[in-house]
C-alpha cells in the first residue's frame, strides 16, 4: 500500500494516530501517567489534524498537552545537573583492562555527594557482575562534567603507565542536551528558553549531512563539557 496508494496510506496512519490520541486521553482522565519518549509522537498527532494537543491550542510552538520524558524525568533528575552518558572503550578488547577502568570509575566518583552518582557509583560496581558489556570491551556511565574530567585523566594516567591498552573516550546521543532530534533530548520551548537547548534544538533542523553536523558536534562538546 506504501507504494501503490500512498495517499491511502498516510491517512490510515493519520487516523491510527487520531486513535491513539484519545485513547491516551482517557487514560489519563482515569489517572494514568503518560509521557513521550521523544520520537515526534505527540508532533505527528498534531500533523494528523489533532489541533487539541497542542499546549496553546493553536500549534506547536508551545509544545504540546503532555511532558516529555526529559521534562518530566531525566530533566530534573540528572540533565539540568549536568549529569549525561558517555561511552569508552577498552581497545585492547581484554576484559581485564574493562575491569581496571571500572574500578578507576567507581574510585572517581563522588558517590556521597547526591543521590545520583550513588546510581551512578553501584552501576559501575555492578557492571560486571550484570554483564553490562556495550559493544566490544566497553561500557555507559552516567556523570556531569568534573566526574568525565576525572575519569578520563585516570585512564591517561593508566594508559601512559601501561597498567590498560589505549582507551577510546566518546559520548552518546543521548548525553545533556543532545541534538539528533528536536522532539526528544533538547524538548519544547518551556526547558528550552530555561537553559538554552532552544538554538541546539534549531541547529539540528537547519545542518545539512556532511561536515557542519561535525562540526556543530565538536561546538556542543566544548559547550556543554
């Protein structure tokens, strides 16, 4: 159908979207706690024709009826901290060097000072008894800027004395402010205007493929870091 009744098509999903408009809005008369991932669901109700959503009732510069899981969630609790994932890698692909650097982690993070890196702190600790392996040799943590800076001067220190084999620092898409999608990290105008995510949340709209999304990447880097 996609291919040979597209305008067919579209409006079976338009009403599929109209459904579940009012289907959520039911529940959550009955007291349910809905929120968007962030994937443009509540942008593409609005798109179907579903004016209701939106926060000011006419479109959807105000944003939209319901929070976003960033407003409501990882904003408060760990984004307007500073807290965001990063990445590293053990390029050695030994697990022994993993563990060196789980240990190092947990050794830099200052797990009394908020709840947060208490989270943050059993994670790593629990890394690999969980088996929380991300890709080859490699794991996810959550910390703001001071516990990244901490972290990575300690994996120089181990690799400049041959304690671990080279290490690979990155980020996630997901990190603070992240900007791979308008209706998702960065979020409607309200978080926006509070703390600048607003022209992240423009910019990643306007960059075309290529270099200037690299180079807006190394920006946010040395902006939010």
């Amino acid at each position: 159908m996609l291919k040979e009744d597209r305008e067919t098509f579209d409006e079976m999903v338009n009403e599929t979207l109209r459904r579940h408009f009012h289907v959520i809005k039911e529940l959550v008369a009955r007291g349910t706690y809905f929120f968007d991932y962030g994937n443009s669901f509540m942008k593409a109700i609005y798109d179907a024709g579903v004016k209701e959503i939106s926060r000011n009732g006419t479109d959807e510069k105000d944003g939209f009826i319901w929070p976003s899981y960033v407003e409501d969630i990882m904003g408060p609790q760990l984004f307007d901290y500073g807290y965001g994932p990063f990445r590293w890698v053990c390029l050695s692909g030994k697990k022994e060097d993993l563990i060196k650097t789980d240990r190092a982690a947990m050794e830099c993070i200052p797990k009394d000072r908020r709840g947060q890196d208490m989270d943050n702190w059993i994670w790593i600790r629990d890394a690999e008894k969980n088996n929380l392996v991300v890709g080859t040799q490699a794991r996810i943590l959550y910390q703001d800027a001071l516990g990244r800076m901490n972290i990575a001067l300690r994996f120089n220190e181990m690799v400049r004395r041959g304690e671990v084999g080279p290490i690979m620092l990155g980020r996630d898409h997901h990190d603070v402010s992240g900007t791979d999608s308008p209706f998702r990290k960065p979020q409607y105008q309200g978080r926006q205007q509070c703390n600048g995510r607003y022209g992240c949340a423009m910019l990643c709209r306007k960059l075309c493929p290529g270099h200037e999304p690299c180079r807006f990447a190394q920006w946010r880097r040395c902006r939010y870091r």
